[in-house]
C-alpha cells in the first residue's frame, strides 16, 4: 500500500511539475520576438546610395549647414540662427536625418566594401549626433560648429567614392 501510496504522490508532482512548464513555454512563446529578428526580417533596402544622398543627406546637410551663420551685406551683418521652438525642431530633425541617413549606407549592398566605407558612414553618424546635440541644447554655435565635421565627412567620403553627378 505504502509504494502505491507514493507513486500516487510522485504521479500528481510530475503532473503539476508539467503544467508549470507549458505555462511556462506558453509565456516565453508570447513575448515579443528579438529585435535582432525582426530587423533582419524587415530590412529591405530599396533606394540607390545616390537616391539616398539626393533625397536625405543633401537636403539635411544644406539645412544644417543654412541654420546658422553670419551673412554680410551693405546694410550691415546679419546673424542667422533658430530662434523658435519650431526652427530648432526643423535643424534637429535634419541631423536626424544624416544619422540614420549613415545607417542607411551600410546597409546591404550598399556597402562598396567593409573598410573605408564603413568607417566614413560611422564619421557620418558621429557628426550628425553633435549637430543633433547642439540642437536639443539650442545651441547656435555648437550647429555652427558641428557644421565644419559635417562637411569634412562629406568631402573624404566623396574623394574616394563620388561617382559622377
């Protein structure tokens, strides 16, 4: 009696022990898939790079480079920069743009190789965040100078890759 006694007990804990690890399975089967996996589901890139540096990264740097600066003229010098909430979004979501717009250029088969190309598309991100941060610190003279990194990334990429117009 006493060995039926216990595989009674060890039957009903084996039981309880297997309900908890569908609950369990159901739980992580619900959660949300990796990031990893859904970015590699979803990556499809579809624009040229020159699709990408006539539609996003011309417009973006000449808002960038445009948004500050000293203009002089015969009635005098005039000093532009954002002064309204709104300007400064416009400058901001420019740099934005030049952040992801470096992502967008090592995508797929995009990257010409896996070296250079690389490392000026990282130079890209890089200054787009600090015109980016001097944005969202209303600071004039951090887009000013964030401008010059800007423009020097343009132009060492371009030396070595630019292919006609």
């Amino acid at each position: 009696m006493r060995i039926v006694h216990w595989l009674f007990v060890l039957s009903v804990a084996l039981f309880v022990s297997g309900i908890g690890f569908v609950i369990a399975g159901a739980r992580t089967a619900r959660q949300a898939p990796a990031a990893a996996d859904i970015a590699a589901a979803s990556l499809t890139p579809v624009a040229s790079v020159k699709q990408i540096m006539k539609g996003i990264v011309g417009p973006a740097a000449t808002v960038v480079f445009s948004s500050v600066g000293t203009t002089m003229t015969a009635k005098g010098t005039e000093e532009r920069a954002p002064h309204t909430d709104a300007e400064w979004e416009v400058v901001g979501n420019a740099a934005a743009a030049l952040i992801e717009s470096g992502n967008l250029l090592m995508m797929g088969s995009r990257a010409v190789d896996t070296s250079d190309w690389l490392k000026e598309s990282q130079a890209l991100i890089e200054t787009g965040k600090e015109a980016l941060k001097a944005t969202q610190a209303k600071n004039a003279d951090g887009v000013l100078a964030a401008g010059e990194p800007v423009n020097q990334s343009c132009d060492s990429c371009h030396r070595k890759y630019q292919r006609g117009s």
